[in-house]
C-alpha cells in the first residue's frame, strides 16, 4: 500500500501540514524536524504528489512553449534545450504549433490556457501576430526567443553580427559576386530573418560591392530549397562565385546541387551557412554557429527565475557566435 502524508506525520511525530511544508522545502520549518520528516519519508519509500504539490502552491505545474514549427531542425533543438530545464523542475510542457505567422492559422486560444500554465515562452513569432498578443494580457511570465518586446525578457542571438561574419568570410577569400540563399521574399514575418538579410546587404555594401538582386534566391529553410535555389543560381547569365545559405539545412541543399552539377564546393563555388547543424562537421560545410539549445536552456531558466521572483525586471540574454571554417569555402578561382 502505497504511503500518505498522513502515515508520514504519524511516524514523525508532526502535524500532516508540517510534513507537506518539510518536504516542499516552505520555510518556517525546524531544520531538525525538517530532517526527520526527510529521513522518514525516504526510509518508507514516500513519493510527494505532483497533483497535491501543485494544488498546494498554486501554480499550474507547467509551461506552454508557442512555436511556428516543432519538426525543423532549429525549432527541435531549441525544445529539446528547454525540456532539458524543465525535465529538472518537474514542470510540464504544454506545447503550441501555431505554423508560419504569414498564413493564416486556426491559433490556439490562449485566453484558456491561464488556468492550465504558469507562463510563456515564445519562439520567433512576431510579437503582433494574431493570437500571440493575446498572451501578454494574461499577466503570466513570458520570455520571448529570437524576438523581442518592451519589458519582456528574451534570449537570443545577433542575427546582422552573424550574417556579416558569414558575408565577410567571403569577402576576405576574394568573392565579387556573393549570392544569397534566404527563407523567402521580403517582407518576412520572422526577425532572424530580416536581419540576417541586412547583415548580407550592408556587408557587401561596406566592401563597395553591388547589391544584386538577380543573385539572391529563396530556400524556404528546407534542404530541398536550398538546392533549388541554388540550382537557380547556377542557371544565372553570371552566377555567383560564393552563397551565404541563411540556413544550414539550405546550405546543404546548396552543396547537393553543387555536386550534381559537377562542381566542388569551395574549389568551384564556396558556400557558408548558418546555425551549427550536426550534419555540417560531416559534409565539411563552413558555418556560423549559433548555440541553440542553449538558447533553449537559457530561456527556460529565465521563465523559471520570473516565477520564483515575479517582481524582477526583464532579462535580455545574447549568446555568442562562432565561425567555423572547413573546406565548402575557399579564395575566389575564376571559372572558365
């Protein structure tokens, strides 16, 4: 027969609410009664109550995380980061996929979900897109990922600083003609985007350097897309000499069409992407790293920091970039 709290307070010589109070670690609790309630419940194999625990402080016991994509690569890495903080926490995660900002979706009514989570975290959606403006009146903690809003916490990177590493890494090896593999034509509803996007212009801009568009091609941040994409590229009266790829997923897509055409990537056209993906090491794919499950982690760790010290200001976290440099970029080789 499974142990109670009441069989707990019986066996410790205490009142059951002292028992509930020793082992959810509230204050007001003699410390050595604290420790004979402990000793007690682990010599008779007691296990608090999630539900009971929960009922008894209030909160909700979980965390809703509303996201445009849960099976991309990016967004995949980024909740498994978050589960990794919430796993220890013993919080839930109510996960919301809401699709891409820009078309219209059936979003989740979050009005509802006030009684059911504790707070908010929020990855890359546009603060103003419908439905997700609806949180912040629900005076729940939120921490916002790859975004940002006045008085909100937020985690992420700097998505121009990244670009023109990538674009100047280029630069440097000699390239003239550097065409871009982005997610979409402008205007895009996601800000890693756009920025990353202005990182590109003004670094070819800095380095006098046309800005043309005729080079510049959409990948949809998938690998198939950014083989199309570059597949087109190729077909152009003057193709590129180099691509930043806004994606590794698209960067790799990048290569595949290379080798299809019989070119090598670095010695015939260099590549670069962005993100840090598994697969980069392995097919030898010139990177922006990005730290996204720390990304992830981090922003856990500040929604969980907002719940146990609500009156704290907002938190803005930016995680460092590295370049990574391997053989799918090289100095500019004229083709004949």
């Amino acid at each position: 027969m499974a142990m109670t709290i009441r069989d707990i307070a019986r066996e410790a010589g205490v009142s059951t609410a002292t028992v509930s109070r020793a082992l959810r670690g509230l204050p007001n609790v003699d410390p050595v009664t604290r420790e004979r309630v402990r000793q007690v419940a682990e010599r008779l194999d007691y296990v608090v109550s999630p539900a009971a625990s929960r009922l008894a402080s209030g909160r909700a016991g979980s965390i809703a995380v509303i996201t445009p994509y849960i099976a991309r690569w990016y967004f995949a890495r980024v909740l498994s980061g978050i589960e990794s903080v919430l796993q220890a926490s013993d919080l839930d995660l109510l996960l919301s996929s809401v699709g891409d900002p820009s078309e219209s979706n059936h979003l989740p009514p979050h009005r509802k979900l006030r009684r059911r989570v504790d707070g908010f975290l929020v990855i890359s959606l546009p603060t103003d897109t419908p439905g997700v403006g609806e949180i912040f009146d629900l005076d729940l903690p939120v921490v916002l990922i790859d975004t940002d809003r006045p008085g909100c916490s937020s985690v992420g990177i700097d998505d121009v600083a990244g670009s023109r590493m990538a674009v100047q890494h280029l630069v440097n090896l000699g390239h003239e003609r550097i065409g871009l593999i982005s997610g979409r034509a402008l205007p895009s509803p996601f800000r890693p985007e756009e920025n990353r996007i202005v990182g590109y212009h003004e670094t070819l801009a800095e380095a006098g350097l046309a800005i043309e568009p005729d080079l510049e091609a959409c990948g949809h941040f998938t690998i198939e897309g950014g083989e199309r994409a570059m597949t087109s590229l190729l077909a152009r009266p003057r193709p590129p000499t180099a691509v930043f790829a806004m994606s590794d997923e698209m960067a790799l897509g990048a290569l595949r069409s290379l080798r299809s055409h019989g070119l090598e990537p670095g010695r015939d056209v260099s590549v670069v992407g962005f993100d840090g993906h598994e697969m980069a090491e392995h097919l030898d794919l010139t990177t922006v790293v990005q730290p996204v499950e720390q990304i992830g982690a981090r922003a856990a760790r500040a929604l969980l920091d907002r719940l146990d010290s609500p009156t704290e200001g907002p938190v803005h976290v930016e995680l460092p970039l590295e370049m990574v440099v391997r053989g799918s970029t090289a100095p500019r080789r004229d083709r004949s």
